[in-house]
C-alpha cells in the first residue's frame, strides 16, 4: 500500500537521451564551423542555444531527483551522470566562443580532426545512454563505452601533436594561445565524455 503513496520513478532516460541528443548536434555544429567558410558567429549562437536547452534539462533532472522516492539506479550515478554530461556541452560551447571572440578565421587542420573525434565521441555516448533503459542488454552500452575510450585516446594524441606544431613553428605567440586555448576546450570535452562512459559503465556493470 505504502508504494501508492510514494513519487514514482520519474523519466530520467528520456532526459538523458534529450541532452545527449543536444550534445551530438553542438558538436556537429562546432565541426561545421572548424570547417571554416562559414559565419562563425551564427554557429556560435547556435552552440549557445544548445548549451542553455542543455542546461534546462540538466536542472529539471537534477530537480527530479531530489523529489524521486524510487531511481532506476543509484541517485549518486544519476546526478553525476547529468552533470558530466553538461560539462560536454560547456566545453563545446567554450570552444566555440572562443574561435568567435578570437576572430580565427583560417581553421587549422587539428581543429578539423578533434571536432570529428569529438562528433564520434558524442554518438557513441549517445548510444550508450539510449541503452541504459534495457540495461540487461550491455552488450552494445559496453561496446559504445569501449569506443569513446578510444575515441578519448585518439583525442590526446591529436591534442599532443598539434600543440607540438604549434609552439614548434611560432610566429605569432598570441595566435599560438588562441589555438591552444581551442584546441584543449575542445580536448576536454572528449574527455568528459569518457568520463560519462566510465559512469555508465559501472552502472550497467552493477546491474546487468
């Protein structure tokens, strides 16, 4: 009788898999504009859009949980599922504003490469978190966790590289800051999207 009185599970999955949908598409948009030839400004607002929308529902999950009797998994996970998740979009935003404010106009091939990485990235963890609401089938949730490790390692490499190049061949040390200051936003966003992947794989391993 006591369970009809308490909250209800409430749909923390569907929040989970809004905001990484809204992760893969500010990443999608900060790889368009490394792409170069197009109005960076308007791509940075779009990023910004998708940083606020991503905000909201990390505030309304967060909200949930404090008034949730009964979680899916431990509310300790949940919460720092959501706000690893947020930190992705912060970075991605970062990124963005600072080629804006910077006025980098000719993108640099490093930029290219981290952004994909971190588009792949973000689809793999999106797979990942759309596989937590059927759990007992960890198989693919483990397998897009495997890959944003990768993913996580083939960023670091990059980022190696390309600050190697660009203190290397300096001309201009403040453009030399700029594109580090890109180049590492954008790094760690790959890096706290493996950090939601380490989360949710000990999630689906406690409980597969």
């Amino acid at each position: 009788m006591l369970r009809r009185f308490l909250p209800r599970e409430e749909d923390f999955f569907g929040l989970f898999e809004r905001h990484a949908a809204l992760t893969v598409e500010g990443a999608r948009e900060m790889q368009r504009l490394v792409q170069g030839g197009q109005n960076a400004r308007v791509l940075a607002a779009r990023i910004k859009e998708h940083e606020h929308e991503a905000d909201v529902l990390t505030h309304a999950c967060v909200e949930r949980l404090h008034k949730t009797f009964i979680t899916p998994f431990d509310r300790d996970d949940i919460h720092r599922l959501i706000t690893r998740m947020d930190d992705v979009m912060d970075y991605v935003e970062s990124a963005a504003i600072s080629v804006m404010l910077y006025e980098l106009v000719e993108m640099t091939e490093p930029a290219r490469q981290l952004a994909d990485v971190l588009v792949r990235s973000t689809e793999s963890v999106a797979i990942a978190v759309g596989g937590l609401k059927s759990i007992k089938q960890s198989e693919s949730i483990l397998q897009a966790c495997i890959e944003v490790n990768r993913l996580e390692n083939e960023g670091d490499e990059i980022l190696r590289a390309a600050l190697a190049d660009l203190f290397r061949g300096a001309t201009d040390p403040l453009l030399v800051l700029k594109w580090k200051e890109v180049y590492e936003a954008l790094e760690t966003a790959t890096d706290r999207c493996e950090d939601v992947a380490n989360i949710i794989e000990g999630v689906v391993l406690e409980h597969a």
